[in-house]
C-alpha cells in the first residue's frame, strides 16, 4: 500500500489563514489526503512492482538474446558460403588468366 505523507493540519491552518472556516479548512485537508492516498495507491509503481518489470525485462532480453545468437549463427554459416563461392571464383579466374598468359 502506498501512502502520502500529507499534513492536513498544516493544510487546514494555511487554508483557515487564508479566509476559510475552520469546517472547511479541515474538510478540505481531510478530503485532499484521501485523493493524493487513492492517486499513489493507483498510479505509483512499489517496489514490487518494479521488481516484477525488472523481471519480465530480463526474461524478454534473454529470449532476444537467444534470437540474435540464432541470427549471428546463420550469418556466419552465409557468410562461409560467400567465402567460399568468392574463392572458387577468384580461383577460376585465376586459372583463366594464367592459362591465357602461358598460351601467348
């Protein structure tokens, strides 16, 4: 449970120093602490809250993790290919020159 540290006395004296009754002043003070308790019960984030994020977040980053090493892993077995195929092509247009040059 959240709560807010409100001080509805100080509250009301400043209102009452301020030309509200003394009815109004408490009223209004009492009134103000029950709003600010409801807004940090329904807005503010406790500590398990954030706990429970920081877990959901470490859960999502490890699935990606294992998606990018998936990734890294298939890249590298393309990029072997290219290596390959890269070479082999060189290699026949090595063969072709040279094969050309010792023909003159």
């Amino acid at each position: 449970m959240h709560t807010i540290i409100f001080d509805t006395l100080k509250y009301a004296k400043t209102l009452e120093a301020n030309g509200f009754s003394a009815e109004q002043a408490e009223a209004l003070a009492e009134q103000n602490k029950i709003v600010f308790n409801e807004f940090a019960e329904n807005q503010l984030a406790s500590k398990g809250d954030l706990f429970k994020v920081k877990e959901e977040l470490k859960g999502d980053l490890f699935k990606v993790k294992a998606e990018l090493q998936g990734d890294i892993s298939r890249l590298d077995k393309e990029l072997a290919v290219v290596k390959w195929v890269s070479f082999a092509t060189f290699a026949l247009v090595g063969l072709s020159l040279a094969r050309d040059l010792l023909s003159l």
